[in-house]
C-alpha cells in the first residue's frame, strides 16, 4: 500500500507530458477560426439545446474522484451533433417518464492532465498523449432520471466509481439494475452513441475521430 502512494505522489509531483508525446490540440483562437467554416464543429451548450435535461455538473463540485471542484462553472458543453442526437434521446425517454441527467460532457485537455495527475489508470483516465474523447466534445457521462419524482433510476454504482461493477457488461447485478443499465445504453446507442466497457455512464459519440482535441475554458464559450 505504502508503495502504491508512493507512486502516486510521485506521479503528481513530476508528471508532464513531453512535447514530443503531446497530441495537437486545438487552441482558443485555433477553434475559433474553425468553426467559422466548420459550424457542426462548434460547441454548444446542452442545457440550451435539449429541452428538460438536467445537470449534476460533478467536477463543478467536490463530489468526485478528484474531491475538489475541477470547473469553476457547472455548465455542460458538446459538438453541435452530439447535442442534437442527445435532444432525440431524451424525446425517446419523455415519451417513457423519464429524462437525462447530465454529469459531464466536453472536457478542457488541462483537465484531463490533472485527472492523469492524480490516478494514471488508463481504464478509467484517459492518457494525456492522447487525449480523451470528452476533449473533442464528444463523450457524454449521464444517467436517467424519473421525471415525476426527479430521482436518477437504480444503477450499478455512482458516477466515478472505480469498481468493477461500473463496467457496462458486468453481469453480477440485482435484476433492476440491469434493466436500467441496458435501457440507458440501448437508447444511446438507437442514436448514434457507444458505451464505454469499464463505465456505465460513459458514451462516446460515432464519428468523435473527425474532431480534434479542444482546451478551450468554459469561460470562453
């Protein structure tokens, strides 16, 4: 265990990403440039595109794996294609009662460099030479919630759980739980998204290679 904290801590301490293992990422003005030509490229804010969605915004608050705020604002961003096919999933769950719950979305690169910081497990964190999918805008973390009551529906863990039962396909589960598994991944995936194996909430949008790594603040959005 002793041995274990040490590697963290020296982890913390002295990790960088070298120039030559850094992935291109796209700066403020870079994305602002582009999106001029490219306008399904643009981030937009979620919450003003999907009617009725709600937002835990969790790296906005202390209530993460990181247990400090990681956002100064708790808003939620993705490429303009992502939102539109999440406003289609959450017609499909109204129609049921039901709607989305939001935990993150478009990620700063910065972010996922403090994330590797602190835990540089590659099944749960994204390598920073590559960047994640959430720094191109689109993966999405969500659950579902009951509309009438607002409660999230019984799932296998809570977001940022690090066990094994988080993974998408684990089997050992009270039947409910994989009722409300399978309905959240088959939903996202009848509109375009893929299930991450190690998190149940974690799902990346087909065709995410066609954009590029962002480290954009939400300040400047």
């Amino acid at each position: 265990m002793r041995g274990l904290i040490l590697i963290l801590l020296t982890s913390v301490l002295c990790f960088n990403v070298p120039a030559q293992h850094k992935p291109h990422i796209l700066s403020v003005q870079d994305y602002t440039r582009q999106i001029k030509t490219a306008p399904d490229k643009r981030l937009v804010e979620i919450g003003k595109v999907v009617p009725g969605i709600k937002l835990d915004i969790k790296y906005a608050t202390t209530d993460n794996f990181m247990h400090r705020v990681m956002y100064a604002q708790a808003r939620a961003f993705a490429r303009a294609p992502v939102a539109e096919a999440l406003k289609q999933v959450q017609a499909d769950l109204k129609a049921k009662g039901l709607g989305l719950k939001i935990y993150d979305a478009y990620r700063p690169y910065a972010v996922t460099v403090d994330f590797y910081k602190m835990t540089p497990d590659t099944n749960f964190v994204a390598d920073p030479r590559y960047g994640s999918k959430h720094n191109r805008g689109c993966a999405i973390d969500l659950s579902i919630i009951n509309l009438k009551t607002g409660r999230e529906l019984n799932m296998p863990t809570p977001f940022d759980s690090f066990s094994r039962k988080a993974a998408s396909d684990y089997a050992g589960l009270p039947p409910e739980q994989l009722q409300n598994r399978e309905l959240l991944k088959a939903v996202m995936e009848a509109h375009g998204f893929k299930a991450l194996r190690t998190e149940w909430w974690h799902f990346d949008f087909t065709g995410w290679q066609g954009y590029e790594l962002l480290d954009v603040p939400f300040g400047m959005l």
